[in-house]
C-alpha cells in the first residue's frame, strides 16, 4: 500500500529474532546504509530486546530493509507504548488522529492479533486484551482472513524463560507493515542443497553476512575460501555476480567422497554451479577456480564489490597453503616464481587474516565492504583486540 501524504512524526518497530544476538543491529544498520539512512533508535533503546524503535523513516525505507533482513520477523509503524495498559492507552490517545484515520475508516477492513515474547497466553487472555482496546476509534469491520489492515498488540516479558514476570515489561501497539526474509532459512537450508561439505556455512549466517556486506544488484563478489559456495548462493540471491577460489582441487570440482550419509562418492553434477541453478540464480555465477589465498594470482586492481569468506580455522578444515619447508629464497613482495605445483605446508590463523587484510586492500572497490569470521574465545575476548 502507498504511504499516505501528510502524515508526520512517524516511529517504526522492528521485532527481532532472538537469535544471532550478536548480528541483528549490524544487519539493520548495513541495510539502512544502503537506503542512505541513519541508524536512529528511539530513547529506549536496549540492545538484547527482541523489539526495536526507530526513528527518521519513511514506510518505504522500512518495507526495503524488511525484503532483506532475516534477523528482523516484522516490521510495524509504531501509534503507542507504555510500561502498562494504562500508559499504553495514554499513548495511543495522543496519537495523531491525521494517521490513524487512513486505516480506521468504515469502509475498511481490519484484524487485531497479540504477541508475547517470552509467555505464553491462553486464547480468552488474548481476546480479553483485544477487548480492552475498545477506546480505539475503529469504525471498519474485522476480517479475520483477509483484512486490508493489520494490527498488533506486542507485550515483551523479558528474555529469561526461568523468571517470567506476571505483567510485561513493556508493550507496543501499531499497524503492521511487513515481514522479513526468515523463509529464507528454511528454503536454501544447508540439509536441503545439492552440494554440500563437511564446512557448508549456514543458510540463516550466509544471508547475514551478505547483508553485513551491502551486496547489492550488479556487485561482484568474491569468497576467497568459497568451499561449497554458500556464500556465493546467499549474495547471488540479492543479484550479485560471484565468484571464488579455493585450494581444494576436488571442492572446487565437485569430487571425492561426499559428505552426506549414505552416500560414499560425489555424484556427476555436484558442484557450486549446480546450487545457484538449484536457487535459480545461476546467470549470477562467473566461475571458481583453484588457487592459494596467499599466492597472488589477480592484476593489480580494484575489482570487487564485497569480499565475503569463512576462512578456515584448522578445526573442522585443514589450514594449508602451497610451498615447501624447505629453506628459499623469498621473491620480491607481489612476485610469483614457483614453477611447480608445490606440496602443501601449515597456514598459520595469523598469516591467514593478514593476507586476506592485504587483498582485501588491493582488491576492494572504494566503499566495498569485507565481512568475514573470526574465531575468538569468548571469555577473554575485546572488540579492542580485533584486527582492524
């Protein structure tokens, strides 16, 4: 639906998914950015609550950042709050009537529906608050199964499932505006693809990191560790052009044993190209190719949109780079002299980062982005201690 003219002072509530805590702002700020807006919270701002207030938005700005995020569930524009029922129907009647009235008019449609975070209501507790909110000026008539407008009540209990409070911290009210990308995770799961390894990441992180990463319609992107392309099918899905290499002869080519149960070899058509076709995005493939992350193999230029990897960690998958143990002579920095195909030799976590820094600064168009994991051990971890 078109946002109406003239209606003002407009706030924004974004329900988040309570999981990749971590992720969830940085996602929503990344895909602002792309709109050209600022990240804006409203005064009660927490940053673990699963609802988030945001101010200086339009419902359009909104609506893109909904068609993308897959930590956000849904998106409402916001007409009250309080900490109680009572503040709540304060609030909601001082809301301007000018943008309520567009949505409240006879000969509209209309449903209310109740969500709690963290308790469970049986269904006459959810009828009896719908109820309570008879002081609204509704004059349409309720469609259950298919209202022209939705509205919803949102009451959070907090986030501990061991102490749930009798009354919610806090409640919202406000029109609902859109969901987000969370069937994503279900329709390019992992469990689901045609192709996959021992380290195939998440469906759910791959579409975070392409969102962390701004990829954007016509952006070439390149994961330099590309494993089994997961990467590659989550930023391919947002109409980027992508491509990878890996030192994995038998990844890269799809061959070698498989790594599903019941399943000893991989089959014939196994391989990246197949999951992009798999997800209908195959015309966003360019290629992978087998190469060392640390042997320079590109022409000196910036080439890449977005660099988005999983760097191997040595955990799951063998940290290995080509060269020899043996004592040489190091070329000159930027130059290739190998003739051969050398054996494979210990690529320190280190040395790893630290090439990939270094490519990313050669390769990386001006403003791209480099989004990539980084192993930490959480208790003694600081953001002062990230490499940057």
């Amino acid at each position: 639906m078109a946002a109406f003219g003239g209606r003002s002072c407009l706030k924004y509530l974004l329900h988040l998914a309570h999981d990749n805590l971590d992720f969830r702002l940085a996602e929503i700020k990344a895909l602002l950015a792309l709109r050209a807006k600022p990240f804006q919270p409203c005064e009660c701002f927490k940053e673990k609550s699963p609802f988030l207030c945001l101010d200086g938005l339009c419902e359009e700005d909104v609506r893109r950042v909904m068609a993308r995020s897959v930590c956000a569930k849904s998106a409402f524009e916001l007409w009250g709050q309080g900490q109680t029922h009572n503040e709540l129907k304060t609030s909601l009647l001082n809301y301007s009537s000018e943008n309520m009235s567009p949505y409240m008019h006879k000969d509209s449609t209309y449903r209310i529906s109740v969500y709690t975070f963290n308790k469970t209501l049986q269904f006459a507790d959810r009828i009896k608050k719908i109820n309570a909110l008879e002081y609204l000026p509704f004059e349409g008539t309720v469609s259950l199964k298919n209202p022209q407008h939705i509205f919803c009540l949102l009451e959070d209990y907090g986030t501990d499932p061991n102490s749930i409070p009798e009354h919610p911290n806090y409640i919202y009210f406000g029109r609902w505006i859109a969901d987000g990308q969370r069937e994503l995770i279900r329709s390019h799961s992992v469990k689901d693809r045609h192709f996959i390894g021992n380290t195939s990441m998440d469906a759910g992180l791959s579409f975070i990191m392409a969102n962390h990463a701004k990829v954007k319609e016509n952006d070439l992107v390149f994961d330099p560790f590309v494993g089994t392309g997961s990467l590659l099918v989550a930023c391919s899905h947002f109409g980027a052009y992508v491509c990878g290499t890996d030192i994995d002869y038998n990844t890269i080519h799809g061959k070698g044993r498989s790594s599903r149960k019941n399943q000893k070899w991989r089959g014939p058509d196994e391989n990246i190209r197949a999951n992009l076709r798999q997800y209908g995005t195959e015309k966003m493939y360019v290629d992978v190719m087998v190469s060392d992350a640390s042997k320079p193999v590109w022409r000196e230029a910036a080439l890449f949109d977005a660099i988005i990897t999983d760097p191997p960690y040595g955990i799951r998958e063998s940290t290995r780079r080509t060269g020899s143990h043996k004592d040489i002579t190091k070329p000159l920095d930027g130059m290739y002299v190998e003739s051969h195909v050398p054996v494979s030799r210990a690529y320190h976590l280190s040395d790893i980062f630290t090439d990939l820094l270094n490519f990313s600064a050669r390769h990386l168009v001006m403003g791209g982005r480099l989004v990539y994991w980084l192993p930490v051990y959480r208790p003694d971890h600081s953001e002062v201690d990230l490499l940057v």
